[in-house]
C-alpha cells in the first residue's frame, strides 16, 4: 500500500550541454577488425564482406570509421590473406575524396568502384566488380559470409544486400542452385546478434561517443517541452530544437492532435 503521497513542483535540472567531443581512437578500430576477422575465421569462412550504403552504414563505420554520405560502399576482407594483404574498401567517385574520414584509411587498399556513384557521374575508370572480388580473395569454392543489415532465423542463404554483388559473389565460388547457394550466406549475426554479436557490446569510447550525441537529442527535446507555445505550426515547434548538424539516427519529427497517433511522421503546417 502506498502511504503520504503528495503532488509537488519540481525543477527540471539543467546539465548544460559537453564541450569536449569524444574521438572513436584509430586502434579501437583495429581490434574491432580483428576480433571480426577471429569470428569469422571460427566460423570456416574464406572470406567476409560488408555493405553499406546511407540507411545501412552503421556496420561498415564500426569497422572502419566510414560512413557513406551518397552511394553505396563495400568492405572486402580475405580472411586468408588478413595480416599480409590489407582489405579492400571500395567506394564511389565522390566517396573516394570522403574516405579522408576515417582514421584508419591507410589500413585499406581504397578502390574506386564507380557503379556505387550517383546516377550521370562517369563510370568508365574501375575494374569489373568480378576483378575486384578475385583480388579480394573470391575464388571458385570460397566461402564467403555476407554483412549487411539483417540475418534471418530460416535461412542463411538469405541474403539482403544487392543482388548484384550476391550474384557475382556466387557466380564466382562456382557451383550451381543449392551449392551455390551455400558458399555464400548470411553472416551479419556476427556483428549484429543481441547476445553475441560484436556490436552488442559497447567499449567505453563508444559509449562517451552516444552520450555525447545523446545529451544534444535531450536538449533538443527539452528545448521543445519548455518553450512549445498554442498557436505555433509543428515546423515552428521544430525549429526550437536547434539542431546542430549532428548525424541522426532517425528521422526528425513532431505530430500533434489527431496526428500524433500517426507515429514517426515529419511535421507540418498542423497548429500544435
């Protein structure tokens, strides 16, 4: 039973916002890759890949510290080769200046694969992707695992990354339907599984990282709770958040009224 209850006026304590931004070091990096690399290899793989593109970068960034801003990218690794052969990183003609990012750039033979640029941009200056994964370790009867977004209880062999990287990755283990089929599957467990994937541990330095990212979110938030006024347009309301450029994890929204049911829906002209 509950006993002396009472309603009280409390003050919303302000923590301020941090000043110092937290760097995810370049030999953090380094040992996520390796420990992949040790997973992988436990698990009779020739060789792993990961994809990424702008909605599906987080695996790829945990791994090298590069996120795709407007095309796609993909990571190579020959698991056999890794220590004396560094994996590939294959990007677009505009990632190959971005690619600058990450820390650990020098750690990867960057390859320009232009089919991962936009739409009108030149295309006559890469290698056949067929090329580039036979550099990468690809052969006939490789087994190669697959990263990139989802893994699926009734199958490995399901696959949802482009199906023109699946195809040529199978075309070149060799093999036909059901062999074919197994010489490349779904490896994305082993970064993403919530009990033992990799990224279902967070280092110290990564979580600094999303509190730091964290701490503006709420302050955005706040910011709209305390200074949200009758009369103003969902668009105003969002405009108190002072977003600061931040990359975001979800879509910015607000609803109101009868819309506010609809979920993660963007704003609009809607009074609040």
């Amino acid at each position: 039973m509950v006993r002396n209850v009472e309603l009280a006026s409390l003050t919303l304590p302000d923590f301020g916002l941090p000043t110092v931004e937290p760097i995810i070091p370049a030999e953090l990096y380094r040992s996520r890759l390796k420990r992949l690399v040790e997973r992988a290899r436990a698990e009779n793989l020739d060789v792993f890949v990961v994809y990424g593109d702008r909605e599906h970068f987080p695996n790829l960034a945990y791994l090298t510290g590069y996120d795709p801003r407007f095309e796609e990218a993909l990571l190579i690794i020959d698991l056999k080769r890794y220590g004396s052969q560094k994996p590939l990183l294959l990007v677009g003609n505009e990632g190959k200046g971005y690619v600058n990012v990450s820390p650990v750039k020098d750690d990867f033979e960057i390859v320009l694969y232009q089919n991962f640029s936009l739409l009108g941009q030149p295309r006559g200056q890469s290698r056949s992707l067929a090329d580039i994964l036979r550099a990468g370790g690809v052969t006939a009867g490789s087994q190669v695992g697959a990263a990139g977004w989802k893994y699926y209880a009734e199958s490995p062999n399901w696959l949802e990354t482009p199906s023109f990287l699946v195809d040529a990755l199978r075309d070149l283990t060799g093999g036909v339907d059901h062999v074919r089929n197994a010489n490349v599957r779904n490896a994305t467990h082993l970064l993403m599984d919530a009990s033992h994937g990799l990224r279902a541990i967070n280092e110290v330095e990564q979580l600094a990282a999303f509190e730091f990212a964290a701490t503006f979110a709420s302050q955005s938030v706040r910011d709209v709770v305390f200074g949200v006024r009758a009369g103003m347009t969902e668009f105003e309301a969002v405009q108190l958040m002072r977003l600061n450029g931040l990359p975001e994890s979800t879509y910015t929204f607000l609803a109101s009224g009868s819309r506010a049911t609809l979920g993660m829906i963007s704003p609009s002209k809607s009074v609040c």
